[in-house]
C-alpha cells in the first residue's frame, strides 16, 4: 500500500519561472538577480548565498562582505 493510497496527500512541487526573476512595481519591472556580464541581459546569474554564478559561462561575481 502507498502513501497515496493511505489517505494522505502528495505535496505540489512550486513552480518556478521566469517571473520569479522580477518583481512588478508601479514604474514597471525590476530585476531581481543580476545579468551575466559576459553573456549579455538575457542570462541571469545564479544566487548561491555569498556569490553569484553564471550557468552559461561559468563567471562568478563574489558578493561584497560588510
């Protein structure tokens, strides 16, 4: 017998898309990672805590430390 099958129910996934990397203010769009300096506006780079990381080119940009 699974779990499903026992009454209980299965956790959706989050969808995760491209509107998860803006955010909608009154003056329009804002950006909420930064753009890959290599590769151009239409690559975003990756957070990961304490820097930020191409997946395209690989460049990493380290985050500054107060």
């Amino acid at each position: 017998m699974s779990k499903t099958e026992a009454g209980e129910k299965k956790a959706k996934k989050k969808q995760n898309g491209i509107g998860s990397y803006y955010k909608v203010e009154e003056t329009g769009l804002k950006r909420l990672r930064p753009s890959c300096e290599r590769c151009g506006a239409g690559y975003f780079m990756a957070d990961h805590g304490d820097r930020f990381t191409c997946g395209y080119c690989g460049l990493t940009r380290y985050k500054q430390q107060s």
